[in-house]
C-alpha cells in the first residue's frame, strides 16, 4: 500500500507558466515533507521542504503548500523554464527512535516545460 | 567540497553472485541512506546507518547488508543476486540533525 501518491504520472507546461506538482499522502505520522527533482542518469536532487507545523514554503521559483487535513502538498514552479523538465519526487518522514526517518517517495511526475 | 559519491557508476553481475557498493557522504554528514529504484518507482529505503549501526531497514531480504565505516563512508552488500536486483541503487547522507538528504548519481547494477 503506497504512503506517498503521485497520481499524475507526466505533465507538460508552456515555458513562463506555472507548473503544479501534486502529492497526497496516507501517514498521519509524516512530518516533514521534501520534493527532489531528478534527471536521467542523476541522482534526485533537493529543491524544497517543509515542515508540518507549517503550510507553506517558499525558495525562489519553488513554492510547497501543505494541507494537513487532507494530507496533500503540492509544489509550484513560476515561473517554468525549459531547464526545469525533469522526474520530480515527493518524499515524506516521520520521526523514529528522537530522529528523523527514512525517506517514503512517490513513484514521480515527469514535467516537460515547453519553450 | 565534494557532494556524495558512489561507485562504481555502473555494473553487470550474474545471477547468484555476490555484489558490493560503495558510497562516501557529503562533508560534515554522518548519517547514510542506501536505496534501491527500480525503471519507473520512487526510491524503496533499504536501511540507514548512524554511529556504524544499522539503525533503520526497509522491508528488504537479509540478503541486503551494509556497512558504515568510522570516516561516515558506506557499503552496501547484497548476495545471491537475482534479476529482479537490477535497478539504480542510491546512496543519500545527511547530519543527524537535519532532515534534508543528499543523493549521490548511483550505481547501475544490471543482474544477467
């Protein structure tokens, strides 16, 4: 049973809009939330994270929103540029044993950014 | 200052062999993650090593082991291969006391 959804396997964006990222979650213990963007060959690279006692971050471009109650966050790019095409992963964690756990990711949503 | 690395990058193995990974962390990090992400899947945690213990595992075989060394570097061991351990296999470290995990580029093993 998946903890981390994302539901929508690819999504393409015109180049200066804004691209949404969705991810729900089903762990009510899960505290703390990151995206990773990866590309081919790569290994997953950090964008952005956030905390449960928050609702919102912001870094740049990236914006995550958090909705606790109806465990979903989403991330937003803007504006998308070319460059941002990539697989990006949401990936949840729990506290374990007075540190933070392991690392639950989502299966990916492959973003293509059209100039 | 040098990001996580893992080698080698790529490997081809037969099936029933024996087969060890190798990862250095990020500097100032002490707290390694090793991954298994087969074509198409998010990265599956296989365990995680502080204080060279294992401190958390996945729900993988006992076929998986690991070590972590006094300079924080790892190994991932896995015996008996099978063709379904065919994936990219990722290291990730962090401080203990941060959340955020850095990735290394991975391993390729390919079990023929």
């Amino acid at each position: 049973d998946q903890q981390v959804k994302q539901n929508s396997p690819s999504l393409s964006v015109q180049e200066g809009r804004i691209s949404i990222l969705n991810c729900d979650y089903t762990n009510s213990m899960f505290d703390y939330f990151l995206w990773y963007k990866k590309y081919p060959a790569e290994g997953p690279t950090f964008l952005i994270s956030i905390s449960s006692i928050k609702d919102k971050n912001e870094d740049g471009r990236f914006t995550v929103f958090l909705n606790k109650s109806a465990k979903h966050l989403s991330l937003h790019i803007v504006p998308s540029q070319p460059g941002d095409s990539a697989v990006y992963f949401c990936a949840a964690s729990a506290h374990y044993g007075g540190s933070q756990g392991n690392l639950i990711f989502g299966k990916g949503t492959k973003l293509s950014v059209k100039p | 200052d040098a990001g996580v690395t893992q080698s080698p990058t790529h490997l081809i193995k037969t099936r029933g062999q024996q087969v060890t990974l190798r990862c250095s962390p990020k500097s100032g990090h002490d707290t390694v993650s090793w991954y298994q992400q087969a074509l198409g899947q998010g990265p599956q945690f296989i365990f995680q090593y502080y204080e060279e213990e294992e401190r958390q595992r996945g729900n993988f075989p006992d076929r998986f082991s690991g070590h972590q060394f006094p300079n924080y570097s790892s190994e991932l061991n896995v015996n008996a291969l099978l063709l379904g351990d065919s994936a990219l296999y990722l290291c990730a470290s962090r401080y203990t006391g941060n959340t955020e995990a850095f990735f290394g580029q991975g391993t390729r093993l390919t079990v023929v």
